[in-house]
C-alpha cells in the first residue's frame, strides 16, 4: 500500500512511524518523537518489529520524495482559465502559446 494522492500532494507531510502503522493498517499511537520506535503502542494484538516499521516509513518517505516533481509542476502550471485562453487563441491565431507554456513547466519541473 502506498500513499494517497492527498498526502502525496501535501508540500507538508513526512513519514514517521505513526505513518508507517497507518499504512501498514496496524492500530498504534505513536507519543512524542514520532521517530522513535519505543514511543509506539500497539493498540490490537497485531505489532510489527522496528526494522519492518522503520523500513515502511522510509519507503514512504521515498515515495513522498519521488513526487516532488508533481507538487512543484502543481505550483507553476498558469490557471485553468489562463490555459483554456491560450488554447483559444492558439486555436484562433495558430499559434502554440499553451504547449509552449504547459512544455516549458514540465522541463523546468523534470519526473527524474
């Protein structure tokens, strides 16, 4: 299981441990350092050991990482209403306005 399209477009979110347990749908509360193995409880009889959980939040963590592209291209993409314009004019003028624009983001904003 992977993160959602939220989280992955949330410039805010960060793996930890109490991420690792919700996606591995394991019930825990996770106190103070969400890093630190020790401060989880597992509320149901299912637990996992520390290498798992760490390997978990880290592999989301990657994940979350791995999409940075799509969150800084989110940002710099002109509105919707400024892209159907230039596609109206574009289609009025022959002209390539919004591919310029939509191109010129995607390789400032690169997928590796």
């Amino acid at each position: 299981m992977g993160l959602n399209i939220v989280k992955l477009n949330n410039p805010n979110w960060s793996a930890n441990l109490a991420e690792a347990c919700e996606n591995l749908q394991i019930p825990a509360r996770v106190s103070g350092d969400t890093n630190i193995y020790a401060n989880v409880e597992f509320l149901s009889d299912a637990t996992v050991d520390e290498a798992t959980l760490t390997a978990k939040r880290d592999e989301l963590a990657a994940e979350w990482s791995a999409y940075n592209y799509a969150r800084n291209r989110k940002k710099a993409y002109p509105s919707i209403a400024d892209q159907l314009d230039m596609q109206y004019h574009d289609k009025k003028d022959g002209t390539t306005t919004w591919e310029d624009a939509i191109q010129a983001v995607k390789d400032a904003n690169p997928k590796s």
